[in-house]
C-alpha cells in the first residue's frame, strides 16, 4: 500500500531555518520520493517504508528541538504524479 505525506515542521525559536534544512536533507536521503515546496515538504512511497522514515527522523528532530510544531496529512495512495486537470 502506498501513501502521501505532507509535512510542515515549524521550530518555535529564533533560529528556525537550521533545523527545517536538516530535516529535509534526511528524508532526501531515505531515497524515497520527495517533494518540496515554500510551504511544505511531501513524501511518497510504501507505507512500511515511509512510516519508518518518518517516525526515526521527527523522533531525532523533537529531541533536538525545545519546542517544535509538526503539521502532517496522508493520503492512502502515491499521489506524486498529481497534475490539475483544469
């Protein structure tokens, strides 16, 4: 079973941006499909694979972090390949 990720991680601190680049560069290296916006980061693959990615790297990242804000939202199926259709 594939899924879609959608991540938003939002460091509560001055300093935000390190945390985000280091963040994102782990799950680039997962080899998993990955895609980025301003706004968000999305990850696409097997559900095994992605959950485990997911829950090794917010679990280091929160133990980095003071405070820390994480926005997530799946979707039961690889939607990587969405184009509009308007």
């Amino acid at each position: 079973m594939n899924i879609s990720v959608e991540l938003t991680l939002t460091p509560l601190q001055d300093n935000f941006e390190p945390p985000i680049i280091d963040f994102i560069k782990k799950l680039r290296a997962s080899g998993l499909t990955i895609l980025e916006n301003p706004l968000s980061t999305q990850v696409y693959g097997a559900y095994d694979e992605v959950m485990e990615l997911l829950h090794s790297e917010i679990k280091e990242t929160f133990s980095n972090l003071d405070h820390v804000v994480l926005t997530m939202k799946m979707v039961k199926s690889d939607r990587s390949g969405y184009e509009p259709h308007f």
